[in-house]
C-alpha cells in the first residue's frame, strides 16, 4: 500500500534529509485520498512493508490525519514536519503567547508544530485555549496529548450547534467540553460585562496586566451574553442520551426569532465577532473558521550541514524540550542521536578483544522492481554470475559527446583544518561522515575507477548532475558510497554489464532487500531512463564499523583485489588518522600494524623500558646461540635456533620503526595544526588591513577634495559664519590626517607580532613537509624489513 510506503520512507529518513518535507506532503496527500476502511485493515498490508515496522492503524484520530500522524510517525520526524509546516503561524506570535503555547506543548512532550496540527494554529493561539490547556495540566498532570485530541474530535461529532453560535466559537467550545470530561466541569472562562470590563475574579491564570498591548481579546473568550447562551443551547447530545434534564431557559418573547436580542445588540455581537477573529493573541488571518488554513504554508527545504554529526547512540533517543528554547522547535541538541524506531536492537560496537569476523562471500542476487529479472541464486565466483546473468537489458544511454571531467565542488576537500576537526569522527565511538569517506574513495579514482560523491545522491537532479557525472559512471567500475540514514552502504556500478553490487556490513539475511532508492534514481538520471540494472547483493558478516568497511572494501576493489576482513576496530581508527592528512604512502596500512600495534609507543619512558626489555632479551638469545658452541647440535636445531635470533632482531626492529613513525604522525599532525592557526590569523589580519586600506583611500580623497576648495568669503551673514566654521573644522581634520597617515604606516611596518605570525606558519608548513618526506623513507623501511621478515619465515 502506498501510504505505508512513504510512512516507512518518512520514518527511516534522516533528520537532515532535505527531502524530508517533501515525503511529508505527499503522505498528507495519499491519506486525503485513501479510503477509511483501508486504513483500519490496512495491518497486514503494513507489515509486508518492511521488517521492524509498528503501525498503530486503529489510532486515527476518527478519520482524522493529525491523529494518525501522531500515532504513527516518529515524534522526531513529525515535530520537524510540523514546525516546517507552520513555521509562518509560529513565527508570527507575539512573545508572551508564544512562551505560553511553548511551555504547554513541552509539558506534553510535543512540540508546538504537533499543537498546530492537532487543533488548528487559531486555536491553539487563543487565549481561552491556553487558559483551558493550563487548567487541564494542573488538574490532570499525567494526561496524554493523544487522549485530549481523541475527546476533542469525539465532542466534534457528538455537539450539536446553537443557532446563535458563531462558527469562529465552535472550536473553543469543542476544547472546553473535551477538557471537562477530563477533570469533570469545565474550565473557568473569563467574561466581560456589557460595558466592557472585566470582572477581579475571572480565572486563576494570571495576565498582562495590559492586557496584552491593549488590544481585544481573541476567539477564546466569551464577550456577550449571546456566547453564554448559545453555550447553553449547543451542550453535549450525551447528557440528552443519558436521560439527564437540561435546564434550557426558554427564549424572550421579546423577538420573532426568540434570540432575545435587538437588532442593535446583533450588530455589536457582529462587530465583536470580528473584533475576536483577528485578536492580539492570533495575529493570523485564518480564513477557515475550523482555526485550519485553506491553504497549505509555503514549502520550506531543510538546508542539509555536511557538517552534521551523525554520532552513533545504540540506545533509543529520548527527546525533551527545553523550557528555555526561543526556537520551538522539538528538534534536540543532537539531532542525530536519533534513531528510527525499531524493535531490534542495533548493533553493539566493536571491542578490543573480539576476534575480527571473517567473510562471506557467496553472492545473493536480488531482483528489483521494475530493473532485473535476473532469478535467485548463490555462487561463490562474484565476476562469473555477472559475466553469465547479468547480461540482459540494453546498452545504457550516455549523452551524446564527450562529457566534462568529474570536478570537485566541495572546499572541505582540500581544507586542512576542516579535516583536522574531524579526528574527533575516528574516536572509538564515533560515526565517519562523509567528508572522511569521500577524502578516502576519492584517492582511488583512475582511469578505469571512478568515484562519486555521496552528496551527489542526494543533489537535485539537475542537467549540470547529469553532465558532470555522466563521464564518471561510463568508466570501468564507479564506487557509491552512500548513507541511508545512519549506515554507511558502499555501491559499485560497472556499466558494461549494467550491474549494481551493494556491500553491506549488515547483510541481507533474507536475499529480497532492494537497493537504496536515491541510488537507483541517480543512476536513471545520469544514465537515461532506459538502463537496466543488474542487482548483486554481496552478503558480508562484518556487523560493527560499517563506515571502515565501506572504505576497506572500496579499496580492494577498486585495486582488484579479494575482499578481506577487517582489523581491529581500533588499529582501523587509528591508522586512518595518520593517512587522513598525509597518504598511504606516508602512513602503514592497517594490515603492516595490526601484529605489533601494541607494542608502539609514543611514550619516551615506555620506550626507554621497551628498549632495555628488547636489548635484555637479545643477550639472552645471543648468549643462547654462543653456548652451542661447546657441543655439537643438530643441524636443524641451530638452523631454527639462528632464524629465532634473527626473528627476534626483525620485530624489534619493526617495533621501533613503528614507534618512530607514530612518533612523526603525532608531531606531524601538532605541527600542521599550528601553522593552520597562524595561517588563519594571517588571512584575518590580511583582510582587516584590506578594510583599513579602502578608510585610507576614503580619508586621501578626502584630503584631495579639500585642497581644491578656495577659501570662503569673509561674509557675516548667519550662513557664511556656519560654513566658514565648518571649513575651519574640516582644514583642521586634513591637516591631523596628513600628520597621521605616516605614523599608521609605521607602525604597520613595524609589526612584529605580524611577522612572528607569519614566521611561524612559513615554519610550520616547511617543518610539514619535512615530517613528510621522513614519513615516507620510515614507512619505505619498515615495509623493506617487515617483507624480509616475511621471507625469512
């Protein structure tokens, strides 16, 4: 079904999908136009959705869209939505009511977009709606939003209308009766006299003593007597059902209608009926009297920060508002601890002392809708079930003429400092985004390898995507990586066979997960509507650090190479820390340091035991070997007897090396660091005396147009004593400027906290490069002697 559909694509989206609203909007939509009976049967068409998947189908509010919302989308995903959607009404609140509507709604664990949606942005604006509200939370504290919005729709169709009430009142009294079956009587409402003044004793619920700039009261309150009475004459059909006597007073013969009321009390309920629509409390025009607009708000795209955290939390995200928060917003702090609601629990993060998993490699292929009917199957030869059924379907479609090169848009890419702040991302317990990722893949790209951006996914599909990815996914084998929403997932797309690969860390246990939809529709943009995709999902057991196993796989294939399990989590975070800012050229790979990774220290006193420990321990073998001397041995026993000394030489000495070289990477890293902070103060200090520079040239203009001026005639008239003071002031300014201008050069010049400045970056980057070069010979070495290690065994 389709409704459940984009409410599972809402509820697994990020919180910083830009396409958030849109899914939103179009869920809206396919409600209006669903039938009634499918949503209370829909249960097992819900559940063929996807897995982990819990629809409340019997929670709909009585047909209504907000209490299905409520029931059904995550509180997270529909407090963003919300506050999207009445962003304007929210916006245009006056301070205090908006505290009020605030305070309200955290109580309820809401956020005032979920208030807005649930009874209408008029109504929880009102007054008498905050009043009622407040009244409820002191007398019932414990009461569920979702309860109050079932009576309130409950009182809609069960309250028969007065002929003398107002549409604009319908609401409130709706509210007012939903709130007394609640606490048993219905909330104290504050009344005017016929002349207009209030009476001390209205309500416990304190006001401005202005009453609120001076303006009238909103819809909320019960201005005149017609209000009283058509209270009385629009009470529940309930208490008429239970047999209970409505006291009814009967109408004044005073008019034909027996409204009781004159022609000109008609005309001053009118005028103040309108007086109530547009109060102080709900400066929005709602043209709706049900307190709903006739039109929806604006659309307003959530702009997606690359440089978001997407921290990993393996608990459930507990959201609150704080009372404090201008913003009314139900989004927290950190936004993306959330996760989407799932029964299972995610997975627990690696630890030292857990044995890395080894690979699967059987392939499952998987047919997906409307791309492939490529059958079931298993084997365990990857390129062989390609070359035979992945063959069907057509030559994709690539646009005529050679395309451009596959540019680089994003700055992050080349800036240092950017990458320094993101070593926090390769802690232990951290999440890698997609800075690091890309920073990594994009070093595989080669004539035959590609490689495309993961904000590209989710970019518009514009003309400019097509053409600026279009000569990258022509290439032998493209890798997408990508990231659904907290799980990073690695793609590759090789278009000679039309083949999509998806390399999970979590697998697919079942074989019938389709691929990431936002990829399959880049790739039928770039590529044309008529490709057909292949679909392979290679199952892997590696269920932790899906971020390191997307960039390990990526680098084995794109250097051709068998996929291999992973090392430990740590070593892992580790030496991508080193190569981030450097290569792997200058850094060891995993894999070199994963034997002796332990054993590296950066410590000078750990290494000074270490190497009186190694140095302890070579006496000993060398001690071991001389006393064989004085007996003959067998020859295979001093031949193993050498080889364990030289062994032994080896790891020290690789050992070492490995000390040195994280040694480097530490005072590498420090180094940089400093001269990016210099370089900074620079460029700001370089851009401050590019302003200075324009005051400079405004002042010289000036000077130049006051050495133009003659002199004033020496006139007495009141105009020509003011302006011959004013020329007086302004010779005086020109000639204070030209005695200064010098001295500000000077001291510019003389700068020497500048030049210290400057000194230190030049210093910094120069002392980079050498760490550099002596990275690259140190990890030259330690290859050379961990290869001859190798050999010797």
């Amino acid at each position: 079904m389709a409704l459940y559909e984009l409410l599972h694509q809402l509820n697994s989206h990020d919180a910083t999908n830009e396409s958030l609203l849109r899914v939103w909007d179009q869920l809206r939509q396919e409600f209006n136009c669903h039938p009634q009976h499918q949503l209370r049967e829909g249960g097992a068409v819900a559940a063929e959705v996807g897995d982990n998947i819990n629809f409340n189908v019997n929670a709909t509010g009585n047909g209504s869209f907000a209490g299905w919302a409520l029931a059904n989308v995550h509180p997270a995903i529909l407090a963003i939505c919300t506050d999207a959607q009445f962003s304007a009404e929210i916006t245009a609140l006056k301070p205090d009511p908006r505290r009020r509507i605030r305070a309200i709604a955290s109580t309820f664990n809401v956020s005032t977009g979920v208030l807005c949606l649930l009874f209408g942005p008029k109504l929880v604006a009102s007054r008498s709606a905050i009043d009622a509200f407040n009244h409820l939370i002191k007398a019932c504290p414990g009461t569920h939003i979702a309860d109050i919005h079932k009576r309130y729709t409950e009182t809609a169709s069960m309250r028969k209308v007065g002929k003398n009430v107002l549409a604009a009142r319908i609401p409130i009294k709706m509210l007012n009766d939903a709130v007394a079956t609640f606490i048993g009587v219905k909330p104290p409402r504050s009344k005017r006299s016929r002349t207009g003044h209030r009476p001390e004793s209205v309500s416990n619920i304190s006001h401005d003593a202005q009453n609120l700039n001076g303006e009238q009261d909103d819809g909320g309150e019960d201005n005149d007597q017609d209000s009283s009475n058509s209270d009385t004459n629009g009470q529940d059909l309930a208490q008429a059902e239970q047999g209970e006597p409505t006291d009814t007073p009967s109408p004044p013969p005073s008019t034909p209608d027996g409204s009781g009321r004159t022609g000109q009390d008609d005309v001053e309920a009118s005028r103040r009926a309108r007086d109530d629509q547009y109060g102080s409390l709900s400066p929005i025009a709602l043209e709706n009297p049900g307190g709903f607009l006739l039109e929806s708000p604006p659309f307003r795209r959530l702009s997606r920060n690359v440089s978001v955290d997407r921290k990993r939390k393996f608990d459930r995200a507990e959201l609150s508002m704080s009372s404090d928060d201008e913003s009314n917003s139900y989004t927290p702090a950190d936004m993306d601890a959330w996760t989407a609601p799932d029964p299972t629990p995610p997975p627990m993060p690696s630890v030292d002392f857990w044995s890395p998993p080894q690979p699967n490699t059987p392939l499952t292929t998987v047919q997906t809708a409307g791309h492939s009917n490529v059958s079931k199957g298993d084997t365990t030869e990857p390129e062989a079930q390609a070359a035979t059924q992945a063959t069907a379907g057509p030559e994709p479609k690539m646009p005529a003429g050679p395309g451009p090169q596959q540019s680089v848009q994003r700055k992050v890419r080349s800036d240092l400092l950017d990458l320094i702040t993101r070593f926090s991302r390769l802690d232990p317990t951290s999440w890698l985004d997609d800075i690091i990722m890309h920073t990594f893949t994009r070093r595989l790209e080669s004539a035959d390898v590609a490689v495309v951006d993961p904000l590209a996914i989710a970019s518009s599909k514009t003309d400019a995507l097509r053409r600026r990815h279009a000569q990258a996914l022509s290439k032998g084998t493209a890798i997408i990586p990508f990231n659904p929403g907290h799980h990073w997932v690695l793609y590759t797309w090789q278009k000679a066979s039309g083949t999509l690969r998806r390399y999970d860390s979590l697998g697919d246990t079942d074989g019938n997960r389709p691929p990431a939809a936002s990829v399959v529709e880049f790739l039928d943009h770039v590529c044309g509507p008529d490709l057909t995709i292949n679909f392979l999902d290679v199952e892997q057991s590696n269920t932790w650090d899906c971020g390191l196993f997307a960039i390990r796989a990526a680098e084995h294939l794109a250097a051709g190479q068998p996929l291999t399990s992973l090392a430990a989590s740590h070593v892992e975070r580790a030496q991508l820390r080193q190569a981030m800012l450097t290569s792997w050229k200058a850094a060891l790979r995993p894999a070199e340091v994963s034997e002796s990774f332990m054993l590296m220290t950066s410590d000078p006193r750990t290494r000074v035991r270490q190497l009186k420990e190694i140095r302890r321990r070579r006496m000993h073998l060398d001690g071991l070997s001389k006393s064989s001397q004085a007996y003959d041995l067998p020859l295979s026993l001093e031949t193993s007897l050498r080889q364990l000394v030289r062994q032994e030489a080896c790891q020290a000495h690789v050992c070492i090396l490995g000390s040195i070289i994280n040694d480097f990477h530490t005072r590498h890293i420090e180094t940089l660091g400093k001269a990016i902070k210099a370089d900074g103060q620079i460029s700001r200090a370089r851009e401050r005396r590019a302003v200075e520079q324009k005051v400079q040239d405004s002042v010289a203009s000036f000077l130049e147009v006051h050495s133009q001026l003659s002199a004033l005639p020496a006139d007495q008239d009141p105009v020509s004593i003011w302006l011959q003071s004013q020329y007086k002031i302004m010779e005086a300014t020109g000639h204070s400027i030209q005695q200064g201008l010098p001295l500000v050069e000077q001291a510019y010049a003389q700068n020497d906290a500048a030049e210290e400045t400057r000194r230190q970056a030049s210093d910094g980057y120069t002392a980079s490069s050498a760490l550099l070069l002596v990275l690259c010979h140190a990890c030259a070495k330690y290859r050379r002697v961990k290869s001859g290690d190798k050999l010797e065994d």
